[in-house]
C-alpha cells in the first residue's frame, strides 16, 4: 500500500517537466543546436565570480567540519544576522535574524510556510496565471487553492479577489515579477491587495497572511521599473526568496522565509514555520550555501543578458504578429496562441523544434510560457522557425 495521491504524483511529472525531459531526448537525438529548448526556468547566465570564489575560499580556509556540518536547524544564526541587515538596508524593513529561517530554495520556503499557516480545508489564493505547484503545496498540507482572475494587463482583478475571498481564506500568494507572464506588480496594485484585506481582515476577525513569492526580485530590466517590498505595505506578510535566479544557483537549493514582526501573532508565526521545517524534514539548510550566500548576498549574475533576449524576442515576435505581455521582470515571454488553443501552437511549434509550455496549468488557457534564460545565439537561429510559425497561423506572408 503506499499513498495514491503521492503515487501519481511521481508518476505524472508537471508539464514543464514533461517538456524539458522531451527536450533532452530530442537534443540526443539530432544534436542539442537543432532543438529550441524555452520549457524550463534554468539561468543561462554563470554565477557571479564571487560564488565561484567564495566557495574555493570556504574549502581551502574554513572549518570542514563546520563547513560541512550542521547548522541551527533554522539556518546559521550570523547568516541569519546578515539577510536581516540586507532587508533593513535595501527595503527599510526591519525583520530580526530570530524570525528569518533558511531553506532549500523558494519552492521549500513556500511549503514549509502554507504547512505553518494552513489547517485542512483552509484556502490558498493565487492571481492567475500562477506557477502551477501551488497547487501542489496547497494539496500538501490539506488547503484549497483558489484561483483569482487577472484583468487585460494581467494584473490583479481586485473586483474578482474580494468576492473570492472567505471566512477560510488564509494565505494570498503575490508573485512578482510574476513566472510565467513577467508582469511586476506596481506599487498601486500591492496597495489595493492590501486595503482589501485589511478590510476582510476586519470583516472575518483573524488574520489573512500575503506569502511572496521572490526568486525573481532582482530581475527587473528597465530602470523605472521598481519592485515593492510588500512588508511595507502589509504587516501579515511573510517573504520567501531564492538566489536561484539572482546568482545562477538554481541547483544548490538555498533561500529563506523571513516572518514579519509586525505580522499578527508573529512569534507564534515564525515558531510554526520552524515546526513546519521540522515536520517535512527541511531543516538545517546546505551549511556551505548558506556561508556562501552570506558573502555574495547584494551580488547579481549578468542581467544584461536577459535584457538583451527579452528584447530580441519580444521585438521579433511581435514583429511577426503574435500578441505578446510585454515582460518587465524575470525571464518568460507570455504569448497568445494565435488561435487560442495552446496545445495546438504548442504542437505546431514543436513541428519547427520549437519548445515552450503551454500554460493551461498556470491557470492560463491561450497563453503559452517561452523560457528567455538561454543564449542569445538560441534566440537568434530560432527566429527563422517563428517567423514560419507565423505563417502557418497566416500571421505574416
């Protein structure tokens, strides 16, 4: 006997999966610069010389017994000491080291934190499109996810988050800038998710908790883009990060959760996020990570690169007559399925071996995913097959 709903779990991998292991054994097949692989949200840029560094400074230098062993369970306490100075100095949000927890990337930051909030039956909510192991999550520890519609700029609609909102609402997912669409919320949007719950808050008499989701926070590419810190703006915040994507180091699996202090009950908060790290098994995240990022932390990959291919594409794309979300942040390109059916442009795309994901499961059916975080020559010797793909769809002649 094992547990049904795990089992099908492992046996069914989520759709950008499928479509990265298809990509893999395509390239096998007939040679890696025949295929266009856009499915997965792996940086294409190295780490900054300074991870690399810090890391053969650590080995040659450091305690290897301290390196390499355990940590507090909730992350070294002076790497905790670090993150908190980072998020005072750069945000203006003050969160102690005692209510910071470090983890094995955003994806377990978000568990443990619905693990710590949630009771069976309770509701996540997550503006669409969304990424989809939310869902899974929310699953995880017995919640409901539920989805909230997105306006033409695919931004928040405020009118259909209110009404959606109920006595078993309590977390509210933000995620921005946003995977899949590359939408940053603006200032004016955070404020208006806030007023809403401050006033349900009231309302249902206990707190709603807004959990961010930040592995791309630093990846915005036009200066007057700026990216609010959502402590300021909402005390019942919590805040899970990632350098995944802000230093190349999706692999090594390292980030935090940060409570609050002015988040309702925020010591019993913060004790229920070490409970949940302890209960799933993600304590004491990777000791050399967390001594590694405590050197890097503030440092960034070359983020010119993306810019660069946000450019090329967006520009080429919609040359051709695809209806694309201009991206200000992270780096996906989000395009409507010239007919409206993504699977059917997926598998037209694929024809050319154009890969992308279709983004029915981002709660987002006509829109498609396109993964920039590649090579800029990739994007240059795909353009040929987009620009036949367009005139399947009698976009262009």
């Amino acid at each position: 006997m094992v547990n049904e709903e795990m089992k099908k779990l492992g046996n069914v991998r989520s759709v950008i999966r499928e479509i990265f292991e298809y990509c893999k054994v395509r390239k096998a097949e007939i040679g890696k610069d025949n295929v266009f692989d856009f499915s997965i949200g792996n940086p294409s840029v190295p780490a900054p010389a300074i991870v690399n560094e810090t890391i053969a400074d650590l080995a040659a230098n450091y305690d290897s017994i301290e390196l390499h062993g355990y940590t507090s369970a909730q992350g070294d306490a002076r790497v905790r000491g670090v993150i908190s100075k980072y998020i005072s100095d750069n945000f203006g949000a003050e969160v102690p080291a005692n209510n910071i927890y470090m983890t094995c990337g955003a994806a377990a930051g978000l568990t443990i934190s619905m693990k710590a909030l949630c009771l069976p039956g309770d509701e996540v909510m997550a503006f669409a499109p969304f990424f989809p192991e939310y869902k899974v999550f929310s699953a995880n520890c017995g919640a409901v996810l539920v989805p909230v519609k997105s306006d033409d700029k695919l931004l928040p609609d405020m009118a259909d988050f209110e009404s959606k909102i109920t006595d078993k609402t309590r977390i509210v997912v933000v995620n921005s800038p946003n995977n899949p669409s590359g939408v940053v919320y603006p200032e004016s949007t955070i404020k208006a998710i806030a007023s809403v719950l401050e006033k349900k808050q009231k309302e249902y008499g206990h707190p709603v908790y807004i959990l961010c989701d930040e592995p791309y926070r630093e990846l915005v590419y036009d200066k007057a883009t700026k990216v609010p810190y959502v402590m300021n703006y909402y005390d019942n915040t919590l805040v899970c990060y990632s350098w995944s994507k802000s230093l190349s180091i999706p692999g090594d699996r390292i980030g935090y959760v940060a409570v609050n202090p002015k988040a309702a009950d925020s010591a019993d908060v913060y004790a229920a996020i070490c409970g949940a790290g302890r209960s799933l098994g993600f304590v004491c995240a990777p000791s050399m990570m967390q001594f590694v990022v405590e050197k890097c932390i503030g440092h960034v990959s070359d983020l010119s690169v993306y810019k660069t291919n946000r450019d090329l594409l967006y520009g080429s794309l919609t040359e051709y007559g695809f209806d694309c979300v201009y991206p200000d942040g992270a780096f996906y390109l989000f395009v409507k399925a010239p007919d409206g059916d993504s699977k059917k442009f997926f598998e037209t795309a694929k024809k050319h071996e154009v890969l992308f994901v279709p983004a029915d499961s981002f709660a987002a059916p006509g829109y498609v995913r396109i993964a920039y975080c590649v090579t800029t020559e990739q994007i240059k010797r795909c353009l040929p097959a987009f620009k036949e793909i367009a005139k399947e769809y009698g976009l262009i002649k």
